[in-house]
C-alpha cells in the first residue's frame, strides 16, 4: 500500500505576487530530491504539496524531505472524504496504528474549508466518541494527551495525522541566485555553506589546497563537506585551486605579519574570477568577527577591498559555541574535526597583524607578479559535480545526472 505525505511551507506563504515562483521552485527541489524513489506522486494543492510513495521509500522519502529548504513540517497522512463518517473510519484505523493499550489521546480538528457542515469542535465530538465505541483500550484526556490525532478538514479532502516531522524553513534553494563559497575543512565554513543554501541560494565551493604540503585526506574531507551540503542543496559543484606557488611566493616575498592578509586577497581574487565564470553574484565566507586575527575588522575590511563582489559572512556574529551547535546539528562536525592538514595553518606567521594598512598590503602585492600567479592558478583549477551521497549509487547506476 502506498503511503501519502502532506508537506507544508512557511515563510513562501508571506510572498506576494513572487509566490508561484517560489512553489514552482520548491515543487522542482522535492522532485529532485526524491529522485530514485520512484515511482512516487507528487501534487500541489491549495498551498500543501502531497507525495504519494511506496511505503518500504516512505523513511527514505521523510529523510531527503527533512533536507530541503522551504518546508517547515512533513506529515505522513490518511486521506479521507469530506464526510463524517469516512473520517471518522479513517480516525480509528491510523490511531489502532499508533496507539498502545491505556493510552491517553484527543482529537483535535482544524478546518480551513467553512462549507463542510460541522464545526471542529463536533468534529472533535464525533470521532472522539467513534474511537471510544470501538473497544480499544483507551481514554480521552484534552490537556495532556499521549497521543494527538489532529483532522484537517481542507477544500481538496480531509487528512488525518499524529505527528509532525520538522523541515529545515527557509527558501527553495535556487530562488536567490547563485553563490560562491570558500570552503576550507574547518567547523565554519560549511555552516556558513549550509545557511546561505537556507536563504536559497544555489550553492558552489571553491577550495584552496597545497599540494604537497596538504594531502588526499584534506581533500576527502572537502569533498565529503560538499557532499553533505548537496543533500541539503541537490548538487554543489567544488572548484579545487592549486595554492601552492603563490603560498610559497607571498612566504617569501612580503612581510610576514601580512602574509594571512594577502593570501586571503589572493584567495578572495581567484574566487571572484571563479564567480564570474560560474554566473554567481556573490562570494560566502565562514568568518566571524574577531574569532582569529586574519577576522579583525581591519582585516576583513583590507580583505574585501580585493574584490567588488559582495562578500557574505553569515557566521559574523555568532560564537564560536553558536556555530559548532549548527555543525552538530546538520552533521558536519564530525567531518569538520578528522584531522587534516590545512593550507593556511601551514603557512601562518608567528604574529600576524591584526589592524594591516591597505597602502602597505597593496605595495607589498607589487612585488609579487600578481596577474601571472593568478592566471596560472585559474587555468589549473578543477571543478567536479558533487551529488548527495544517496545519489552517488543512482548516477552510477544510470551513468546520467539526475539533475
Ligand atoms: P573554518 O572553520 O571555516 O576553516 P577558520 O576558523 O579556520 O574557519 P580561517 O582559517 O581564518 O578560519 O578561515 C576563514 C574563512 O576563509 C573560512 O571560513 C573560509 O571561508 C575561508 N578559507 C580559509 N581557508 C580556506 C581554504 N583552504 N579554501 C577555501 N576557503 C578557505
Ligand atoms: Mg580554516
């Protein structure tokens, strides 16, 4: 038997006349998401969306959709007819699903839809007095009930439920346009990642590594990041920049104390020409105010200078606290701390400075033949197409993009 899904958005319901645009956007990211699962149905009613799916994909189907940026709550459902009587039927047969003898429960009844002829509260009435003739063992108690039938009486039918599942809110991915993500293997970097896809944007990565001072294990960790990002974005393309030659360079060649600050321009510039190639419109960083010197606003202020693209910190004013939670919870902490070499702790100066002057890092960027060391780093960049890991034995498997 199949199982069927109501799925519900929030913040898209306070868009005006861009409405549509952001369901259609959000029907296109469920579908994508459920890819591999078929056969399934997917609908769109009056503001719900519903999927019809097999009931061995129905844990499969709840975790993806658990991902996906714009629902707020999923619940899997017993449809019923705008009668009384049918509703009442399908009532007792979800509740016999759930309910464990002595068991506590109310019926709770929302009605959107005014013509159907009873109130919520005979609705309430009526099945509650159903489930109780039926012989179950069990009581009704309205102010702490185990167990919470709630009937939702709409135009387009009647759906019953006892739970909610959450969904992560925000916007449809792909509504804000396309954005650019320095991605290292720390902590930050991905919750960063993970809250621009919230507010929808269309997620790619770009990482800077230095071969052979960092190695297959760093990389590993990187793409993995981006893995876990695609089951929350459908796919993130990772643009990989060789780093070496121009680590090595500004090392030698400028002032210590502003090494940080220079390779960060240089990698601020790389990205921006990356950003222009790949259409994004904005660059993210995990950066937090004040969590290292490289993130005074002296520093953060001489960094952007590099480039005209704005530059998002989404973690800006978050604690260090603040964002390991966000890491735990979408699951990128454990990935985030496996041990890696990471370029810039490889390269970093004893005391680097903390309030750099822009005429100074400017000069000493002079001296380092920046337009050589850029273009060769842009034409030896690597981009790969990385999917969530439930779609990795799917695009195997049909050697196509499900996208
Ligand atoms: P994270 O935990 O994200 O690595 P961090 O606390 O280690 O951050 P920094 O190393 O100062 O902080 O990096 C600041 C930001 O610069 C990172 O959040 C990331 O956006 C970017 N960044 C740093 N290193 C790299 C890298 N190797 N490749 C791409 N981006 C990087
Ligand atoms: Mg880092």
């Amino acid at each position: 038997m199949d199982s069927l899904l109501l799925i519900r958005y929030g913040e898209i319901a306070l868009k005006g006349k861009n409405r549509p645009f952001f369901e259609r956007k959000l029907l296109q990211n469920i579908r994508t998401a459920l890819k591999g699962l078929e056969p399934f149905k997917l609908d769109f009613r009056r503001g719900r969306y519903y999927v019809r799916i097999a009931r061995e994909n129905l844990h499969a189907a709840q975790k993806r959709l658990c991902c996906i940026f714009g629902i707020v709550s999923i619940s899997t459902v017993f449809e019923a007819d705008l009668d009384l009587e049918d509703i009442s039927r399908k009532s007792l047969e979800l509740i016999k699903q759930h309910c464990r003898p002595g068991m506590s429960f109310k019926v709770e009844t929302k009605r959107p839809n005014k013509r159907f002829p009873y109130t919520s509260p005979q609705i309430n009435t009526e099945v509650g007095a159903f489930i109780m003739q039926s012989g179950l063992d069990l009581s009704v108690d309205v102010h702490k009930p185990e167990l919470l039938l709630t009937i939702e009486v709409r135009d387009e039918g009647a759906y019953i439920y006892t739970s909610r599942l959450r969904g992560p809110g925000g916007l449809p991915v792909g509504v804000s346009g396309r954005g650019l993500l320095l991605l290292s293997g720390g902590i930050d970097s991905p919750v960063a990642g993970w809250m621009a896809l919230k507010r929808g944007i269309e997620l790619e990565a770009i990482h800077f590594h230095s071969p052979p001072f960092t190695g297959e294990a760093a990389l590993n960790k990187v793409v993995d990041l981006c893995q876990l990002l695609a089951e929350y974005g459908g796919r993130v393309r990772l643009h990989l920049v060789h780093f070496t030659d121009i680590q090595k360079e500004i090392r030698l060649r400028s002032p210590e104390e502003m090494a940080i600050t220079i390779m960060r321009r240089y990698m601020m510039k790389i990205a921006e020409r990356t950003a222009h190639r790949m259409k994004a419109r904005v660059l993210y960083t995990g950066e937090s105010l004040g969590q290292v010197s490289s993130q005074t606003l002296d520093n953060i202020a001489v960094i952007d200078n590099a480039v005209s693209l704005p530059v998002l910190r989404p973690l800006i004013g978050l604690d260090k606290d603040e964002i390991t939670a966000i890491a735990r919870k979408i699951n990128s902490y454990d990935i985030s701390t496996r041990p890696h070499e990471d370029c810039c702790t490889l390269f970093v100066p004893q005391h680097p400075s903390t309030r750099p002057s822009l005429e100074r890092v400017q000069a000493a960027e002079e001296k380092l033949g920046e337009k050589e060391l850029i273009e060769a780093a842009l034409e030896k960049i690597e981009a790969r197409v990385i999917y969530p890991a439930y779609f990795a034995a799917l695009t195997n498997r049909n050697r196509e993009s499900p996208f």
